[in-house]
C-alpha cells in the first residue's frame, strides 16, 4: 500500500532531509477523540502474550537470562510511547533485533521493515505506515519486507 512519494524538502537549520507527510490520510483509532497515546503504549502487554516474530509464549528452558515478551521500537530516535512503533518480541528476538547475539539461539537480525512487517500482520488496526515512517530516518517500502535484512 505504498503511493506515491511526497516531495523532499531540506530544513533550513538542520540541512536534514525530510519527507512531508499528511497523517490525516489514514485513519484509525489513534483519531478517536478519547484516545490516549500512553495508555494504549502501556496496554500492549497485556493485549499480547506471544513474541510476534518467534511466537514463543514462555520463557525457553535453555535460556537462563531474565525473559518477558517486550516493546520493540521499530523506529526510536526520538523514542516515543506510541503503539503504532512498536511491536511485541521476546527479550530473545528484541536483542537481536538490536544486534545482539544469545548463545543457543540464532535470529536474524530484525531491519525496520522487517518490524513494520510484523506490526502489519499482527496488529493491523494500528498499523500506519506513513506515521512510522514520519517517525524514522530512512523511508520504509513495502517491498523490501523479508525477514533477516539489514
């Protein structure tokens, strides 16, 4: 569902690229007139039991680290609390999304796109491509969603 893309324009001060965006051009809860962006930030975990990636719902016996299914920020420079950014993945899958590697464990690394992937198809309602990618450095295409790329 990518359309066309907005024009680039360059900040005066920053001299940093950005993309303009209407975010009014989708719709969703978030546009509730009651809606609390901390508080749906707060509730996902208890709305989701399960890693969305590895779809581990308890801690494995082999691994003897602190465990729990955790926030990922798909994008998080500057971090927000907003659950249209974030996705739910073990503390396993959450390291190596950041680079880290487990011993015992192997996962790919987890790219933006990859995490934008996963919010798509486990939390469609608040799902909002053109938010995330207001919120994030580089642009994120549809197309370029297939998991283990950096």
């Amino acid at each position: 569902m990518v359309g066309k893309r907005k024009p680039l324009r360059r900040g005066v001060k920053s001299g940093k690229t950005q993309r303009t965006q209407k975010h009014s051009e989708t719709s969703g809860p978030w546009q509730e007139p009651d809606y609390n962006a901390a508080i749906e930030y707060h509730a996902m975990r208890s709305l989701f039991a399960s890693c969305w990636f590895c779809r581990a719902t308890r801690k494995p016996c082999d691994y003897y680290g602190p465990w729990v299914i955790e926030r990922a920020h798909i994008v998080n420079k500057p971090r927000r609390e907003d659950r249209r950014l974030v996705v739910m993945l073990c503390t396993i899958c959450h390291k190596a999304s950041h680079g880290e590697r487990v011993a015992g464990f192997v996962r790919p690394k987890l790219s933006a796109a990859n995490m934008a992937h996963l919010k798509q198809q486990h939390d469609l309602e608040w799902f909002d491509l053109p938010f995330i990618n207001a919120h994030s450095v580089r642009i994120i295409e549809a197309e370029k969603w297939t998991i283990g790329d950096s």
